[in-house]
C-alpha cells in the first residue's frame, strides 16, 4: 500500500513555535518544575464587565444559538466604526468598509487568500509576527523577508526596498506598534508606507492589535493620505479588551477590497456566536477610562520586567509600546538559545527567544506582561 503524504503545503511550514514550547512547560510543570512562563502574550485580565454581562444574559435566550451571519451584526459592525471614528478619527462606513473576523490569524489568513496567487511575491517584516510567514507558505507565496534593525528604530529601510524586484511583490505586511521589538508607530512612518504602496501598486497590510497598550495616542494607518486606496487594517478585541478567547477581531478596508475578503469568509465559517457578538458591541462602547485603567496595570507590569531584563543583562528601549518588552542580549551569551533554555531548565522561568521571530531577533529576548507584579517579581527573585 503506497504510503500517503501530506500537501506541500503543510511540509514547507513548521509547527507554531508556542504550540510545541508551552506543551513542554505543561510537561515541567506536571513533574512539579513551577515554571513561571513570561513568553506568550495572552492577557490574563478580565474583558469589560458589562460585555461579559451582555453574553450571559443573551446567552440565556432561545433565539441567538443558530448561524449567525458570516459578515456579523450590523449593531457589531456600526460598534466597530464608532470605535474607529472615536479612537483613531478614521470614519468607515460599516455597511461597506468592516467586516468581524475570528481574530487576526483568521485575518492573515483570509487576506493572504484573497490577494496572493502561487507564486506572488509578499513582503515579510525581520522580525515579525511569524504566522506571516507561515500563512504566506500556506497560500505558495513567494516571500520576500524586509530588514528591520535597531539602528533603524526597526522601521523599514525604504532605499533597500526599492531594490528588490517590486513588480513581483503584490503584499506588504506592517505591523505598528511593531511585535516583537515594541516600535511605535508615527503618521510619518504610516504615511511612508502607504505612499510606498501606492508607488508600487503593493496592497499594504496593517496588523494594528498593540495600539491601546502602554500608548497615548494611537494610530491607524487608514488616517494617512491615500490609506483607502491601497491598505487593508486589522484590529483585535484580544489586546484593547483582554477578549483574546473570545475571538473577536476587525478587518477595515475599502469596498473592493472587502468584497474579496467576504468571499474568502464567506466560503469558511458561518458566523460568530451572537452573544459573543452583542457582547464585544458593549466592550466597544468602553470609553477612555477603560484603557487608562488598563494601561495603569501595564505600567506597573513593565517597570518589574525593566528589572528582569537589567537582571539578565540585557538593554533595552524604554520608548517600546505594547504588551511585551524587547531586550538585547549582553554580548558574553555565546548562545541565545542556550541561555533561554538555560533559563528555563534551572531558573525555571520562560521567556521567548527573538530568533523565532526572524534572524534579525536572534540576539534578542522577549519578556509578556501578561502576568502580575507579584508573578513578575517572583521571576525576578529566582532570575537573579
């Protein structure tokens, strides 16, 4: 019998890196290693209590347990363009311009679906988020990594792009504030990157969840001049409202190009659960004090993880925005993945390794604040 094979596909990407790491700190913990895990960015805070109201009392009904839209609600998405219009000054028509996704990855997915043919060259940031270089596998894409460095402020050199062969490269993905390194985002840097696009006619792909956190003024790429034409913008419930499990995310974009994400979606799921949906409508309505109070958490978290990485020895930029902190490993760790592992087997502590966020990430670790100050501290106690 002529043994089966898997697709192409699935032979060119590997396992996500976290599926396989945190199964063996379950296996540390169940023969009793304790690890403290700083590595995914998971937040561990409760969403807004009126959405988590919202879903109990809607999922008591008799009418809201069928299929659901697949393009959501339309109270969820006139929700999701007043939040757009409130938070960033970006006005989207929500008939037309937003469509509910089951969080980002679905997004990565169903974007990439719907603009990249076998063969089509797609812009990957080093380092980056990698689920977008696993999808672009996925999809038989042609990647094209993009340097992103210290010295730059880990933004794109924009003279190296314009010698790659741009008439092949049809996707951008940018991702501002920037996961891992924290990078914040400007409206110079977003208005380059569109004109960037618009030059080449490359559709540019804004990952936009890291706004909200440790950050007073966001910013949306869809407010530079130009945006509509050429960008696609996600956003996620998962970091603003701490609503990660609950899959609730946004793709905003113009007419057409949402019209082939619909068809993507439309041919995959069939709709979120409603309360889920009539709860993130309420968690929408959160207004600044949610995330002031929100970030007065992440404030304490971050200076705690500023003594971890100086602990280890690392530096660090004090300018970084979102959930996470990127430090720079001391030039006397020979071997990044060592010292990580190290860390892990007798400090017991997990911390992520920056190598898997691309080669430029090698000499780098990234520490989640999505723990306690009393979690954080006990690391640093066992760290130092």
């Amino acid at each position: 019998m002529k043994t089966i094979q898997p697709s192409n596909r699935v032979n060119n990407v590997k396992p996500y890196y976290f599926a396989g790491k945190l199964r063996e700190v379950a296996q540390l913990n169940a023969r009793g290693y304790d690890i403290i895990s700083l590595g995914i960015g998971g937040p561990d805070r409760m969403p807004p209590e009126a959405a988590i109201n919202a879903l109990c009392e809607a999922a008591r009904r008799s009418d809201v347990h069928s299929y659901q839209p697949f393009a959501g609600l339309p109270e969820l998405r006139r929700a999701m363009a007043d939040w757009y219009d409130r938070v960033y000054g970006v006005k989207l028509d929500p008939e037309t311009e937003l469509l509910p996704l089951m969080g980002s990855k679905e997004g990565i997915m169903h974007i990439s679906m719907a603009f990249l043919n076998p063969g089509d060259g797609v812009l990957v940031p080093n380092p980056g988020y990698p689920t977008y270089t696993s999808v672009s596998k996925l999809v038989e894409a042609e990647i094209f990594p993009y340097d992103l460095t210290a010295e730059n402020s880990w933004q794109p050199d924009f003279e190296a792009l314009e010698k790659l062969p741009l008439d092949r490269i049809k996707l951008m993905w940018v991702n501002y504030p920037h996961m891992p390194t924290g990078a914040p985002a400007s409206k110079e840097l977003l208005q380059k990157i569109v004109d960037f696009g618009r030059k080449h006619n490359i559709v540019i792909a804004h990952d936009n969840p890291y706004s909200h956190i440790l950050n007073d003024e966001p910013l949306s790429i869809l407010a530079a001049d130009g945006a509509r034409e050429i960008c696609i913008e996600m956003n996620s419930l998962s970091k603003s409202h701490n609503m990660a499990g609950w899959r609730m995310a946004m793709v905003a974009t113009n007419p057409t190009f949402l019209q082939w994400i619909v068809k993507v979606k439309s041919n995959v799921d069939s709709g979120q659960f409603k309360p889920v949906m009539l709860a993130a409508v309420e968690a929408l309505r959160q207004g600044p004090e949610w995330s002031r109070e929100l970030n007065r958490h992440y404030a304490e978290r971050r200076r705690v993880a500023e003594e971890i990485m100086s602990a280890l020895g690392c530096t660090f930029d004090p300018a970084q925005r979102g959930m996470f902190l990127w430090g720079k490993l001391p030039d006397s760790v020979a071997d990044p993945e060592a010292f990580v592992d190290d860390i892990l087997y007798n400090r017991r502590v997990f911390i992520t390794p920056g190598f898997i966020f691309g080669s430029n990430g090698r000499r780098y670790i990234r520490i989640s604040l999505c723990a306690t100050v009393e979690t954080l501290r006990r690391a640093l106690d066992r760290l130092r």
